[in-house]
C-alpha cells in the first residue's frame, strides 16, 4: 500500500514538473497561459495525453496482428 502511494505520488510530481518547465521555462507557450491553471491543466492531462499517443503508435502493429491472426484462422 505504502509503495503504491508513492508510486503515484512520484508520477504526479513528475508530471507538475514537466508541466512546469514546458509553460514557465521553454519560452513557446504564450504569456496568457502561462499561469496556475495553464499548470494543472497540462500537469493533469499528461497520462491521459501518453496513453493516447501509446495507443496511436500500437495501432499499426494492432492491425497487422489482426489481419495475420484472420488469415490463419481457419473457419
């Protein structure tokens, strides 16, 4: 239990501070959203964000798993 806690602690604290060096110090992001909202919101969507890319980059490899297994299944 103690170990899951800091997992997640850990992965949140990664995230705020990714988030915070991509808005407050790369010098992209517009002045406007450079604030405490701009932070959250960017730190907290993170996982979400990494797991859609994660699915887009499996899908081609999905599809031709999918088409080898249709091919070779007989029925």
């Amino acid at each position: 239990m103690e170990d899951t806690f800091i997992t997640i602690l850990s992965v949140i604290s990664g995230c705020y501070a990714l988030a915070f060096v991509t808005i407050f110090m790369s010098g992209v992001v517009p002045q406007k959203w450079q604030n405490a909202q701009g932070l959250h919101i960017a730190a907290l969507s993170m996982p979400l964000a990494f797991f859609a890319v994660s699915l887009l980059a499996a899908m081609p490899g999905l599809i031709i798993l999918l088409i080898i297994i249709a091919a070779t299944t007989k029925g």
